[in-house]
C-alpha cells in the first residue's frame, strides 16, 4: 500500500541525488556497494537524497540524466564510468551536459604520470584518458589509485570501485559545508497502513517542519504493522510530533511501541 509513503511538507535539508552509472550493475553482475554508504555519509553532513538513479554506459542517457538532477536538487554525486577503457564515458557526457570542452587537465595529467612513473608501469594513451576533465571543473583527490575525480558546479563526479569512492566523497564533502542533520525516531504500529493515515495527515498538517514516512511490514498473519519514521531539525518539533501521534493512535486503540 502507497498511500502515505512518504508525507513531506516542508524539505527539511538540502538535498541531493545519487546517479550510478554501469552497465554491470543494470545487468546484476555488479551488485552497487556505493549507495548505502553515500546516503549515511550526506546524512550526517545534513543533506538528504531524494533520488537515486542507474543508467547504462550511455552517453546520451548520463548527458540527461546530469542535466534533469542537477536542475532539480542541491547535489548531485554519481558513481562510475570514470576508468581508461572505451566505455568509461562519464566525463565526455558530463563534459557535454555542461555544454563545455572535455581537456587534458594538467593537474590530473600530472598526477598520473608521476604514479605510474613511481609504479615502473607505461603512462600510454590509454591511461592519459583518465587526464581528460571538463573544463573549468576542480579536481577531487584520489590517493587509492591517483586517477582524480571532478566536481563542477553542483555535480560531482566519483569513480565506482567503492574503495576509492568513499575517499573521493570524504575529500568532496570537506568542500561542501555542513549543515544541520536531520534527527529520526521510529514508532511501530501493529495495524494495517490504511488504519492510521489520517492520523499521519492530522499529524503533519500540525508539525510543519517535521517529516513523516510509512513503511508497511508483514512478517507472518500476527507480525504486522507499520514502522512511521519521523524527521526534523529541531529535536523540540521531533518530540511535539512524536507526543501527537502517540495521543492519537491511543485514541483510536492502536497498539505501539
């Protein structure tokens, strides 16, 4: 049941989008370790995702994809397709959404050259590739395997390998200043979803600037209910939400916990 799958009345944070980019994780070879991750980290530096999109090695699919999240939501971080090999196409279409000039990076050419110099390993053209960065976009540190990634404007441009992924996004996040975290506190109903949303509506209609989310659970015919996840910035909102629901459902003789 969607009926109060989520009920938002206000955005409480600022908010962010993920787009992970690979054929292999469409295809299930690759099972995604990246998402999970980026959600816990944004949310403990206060921004939210509200979307989180897979597409293919595709460059017309990632150029709209880019070009719809980045209008919509604060942040953008996307995950893949950044390596030396012909279907690493993330850059040139980031680099085309932005309608700017894919270039060799000095900086990031750099880089490279000096790892694989210290590696005793060729710096050819296939790995030259990895030099090639959207004009007028800042670099993000890899100290796994040197290759950089790139934010420019609100997108940011991670690699898929999750190791050097959650470094990109510890050093991308140092850029993006800190904002207040969302606070969260779950109650679990033992009723069917469609019993308690117009106590969820009366709820919010009452606390503006708190988050409501319903998730239905059916475990077996005498484990059933609803876990409501609550959310707000301020603990004061929180707790006033939590009480109203609590006095509600009690109300209506509905069991929590």
């Amino acid at each position: 049941m969607k009926l109060l799958k989520d009920i938002m009345k206000n955005q409480l944070s600022e908010n962010a989008s993920v787009l992970i980019i690979g054929n292999e994780i469409l295809s299930g070879r690759t099972i995604d370790k990246n998402f999970n991750f980026i959600a816990s980290k944004l949310n403990e530096h206060g921004i939210s995702i509200s979307e989180s999109r897979t597409v293919s090695d595709n460059e017309q699919e990632i150029i709209n994809a880019i070009n719809e999240l980045r209008k919509k939501y604060n942040y953008v971080f996307t995950t893949g397709g950044i390596g030396p090999t012909h279907d690493d196409v993330t850059a040139e279409s980031i680099s085309k959404a932005f309608n700017v000039e894919l270039e060799i990076n000095e900086e990031a050419y750099k880089i490279l050259e000096d790892y694989y110099k210290e590696l005793g390993s060729e710096f050819n053209d296939v790995r030259q590739r990895m030099a090639r960065i959207p004009k007028g976009a800042s670099l993000i540190k890899n100290d796994i395997s040197a290759a950089p990634g790139f934010n420019i404007e609100n997108v940011y441009v991670f690699a898929g390998i999750p190791k050097v992924m959650r470094f990109m996004l510890h050093e991308a996040l140092k850029t993006i200043d800190k904002k207040d975290k969302v606070i969260n506190s779950t109650i679990q109903v033992s009723a069917p979803e469609g019993e308690i949303a117009k106590i969820l509506e009366k709820t919010v209609k009452e606390n503006t600037d708190v988050n409501i989310g319903s998730y239905p659970f059916f475990n077996t015919e005498n484990d059933y209910g609803v876990k409501i996840e609550i959310s707000s910035l301020n603990k004061d909102s929180l707790n006033k939400a939590i009480n109203d629901l609590k006095v509600y459902l009690s109300k209506e003789s509905i069991n929590y916990s």
